[in-house]
C-alpha cells in the first residue's frame, strides 16, 4: 500500500464524522474503516446484499478474488448493518441490506474521499481507511489471521484454510476490543 494509513486519532475524527450522516452511508464508511472493506468489496456487498446474521454476531461475504470470501464484522460494524437490514433478526440467510444499490466503485471512492475531507484529511487517499486495519490489526492478532481477515494478496493462507472454526469472530471481537472504542471515545 503506497499510502499513509489513518493514525489512531485520525480514525477517531474519521468516526465522528459519521455523526448525522445517513445510516447508509455511515456503514459504507465503517465497513471501510472496522472491516477493512475495499471500496470494490462495499460495491459489490451493495449490489448484492450478502449479509447475514448468526445470533448478535454479523457476516459480511465479499466476492473479490478468486472465490467468496465471509468474515464476522466488529459490533460497530453490526449494528450500522442491522439498522440497514430493517430491523430483520432472524437468522436464516442472507438478508436484504440498503446499502445505496446505486453503489458504484467509484461512487463508494467519492464517498469516502468527501466523508475524509468532510474529517479534514482532504489530502488523503482512500486507502488510508482501509490502511489503517492493515498497519493496526497484526498489532493486536497474528500477522496471518489479520491478512486473511482483510484479504491481503500474496499472504500465505490468506483464504484462511487451516484456521480453526471462528477464527474471524476473533478477529472482529479483537477489532471491537480494541478499536471500538474510536467512535465512543
């Protein structure tokens, strides 16, 4: 990644700045900063609504790469899904999300390049939300679990064979315990 990814402050102003804005586009800016998205992934969810909640925890399935790829998304991450879900609480598939449909990559790229220059980052690339997972995640989980979390190319296991069942549920608990706080704080 040849950006500077947000510092820590710098994700907290990001997240206030979701404050008031549509709950729409308030997700499209978490699952890029808390999940990790890339603008293509959150065009693709969008269009696609690939969804799903398994008890109080949320999935996302993105299909960048050569097969679909199904993660747990922090809490901050699930409830912004969930109020996009119409209040849905079953668990029995995928569910319909209103993520804007409209969403193109480069209408998702325009977004998050106004929700950063809206927090004052104006010269900032928009990949440095996502780059903040990717510098800050391997600090608090294995360097290889944080990779295939994120799908980072080129990584050994970055499809996460050979990881135990619920290897991303502790990822995303990781992600809440450790950067959740940035949207309360």
């Amino acid at each position: 990644m040849d950006t500077r990814p947000l510092t820590i402050p710098e994700a907290r102003r990001f997240l206030r700045g979701t404050i008031g804005v549509p709950t729409e586009y308030a997700t499209v800016e978490r699952l890029a900063l808390l999940a990790g998205l890339r603008p293509s992934e959150i065009a693709d969810l969008a269009r696609q609504g690939s969804v799903e909640r398994q008890g109080s925890r949320w999935y996302v399935t993105v299909l960048r790469g050569k097969r679909p790829r199904t993660i747990a998304v922090a809490q901050l991450v699930g409830e912004a899904l969930q109020d996009l879900t119409g209040g849905q609480l079953h668990d029995q598939g995928p569910l319909r999300c209103s993520l804007p449909r409209h969403a193109t990559v480069g209408r998702v790229v325009n977004h998050l390049g106004g929700a950063l220059e809206d927090s004052g980052f104006g010269d900032a690339s928009v990949h440095a939300i996502r780059g903040f997972l990717v510098k800050q995640l391997p600090t608090v989980v294995a360097r290889d679990r944080a990779y295939a979390y994120l799908g980072v190319a080129g990584v050994v296991n970055v499809d996460s064979r050979g990881f135990p069942e619920g290897w991303d549920v502790e990822v995303a608990e990781l992600i809440d315990q450790h950067f959740g706080v940035l949207a309360t704080s």
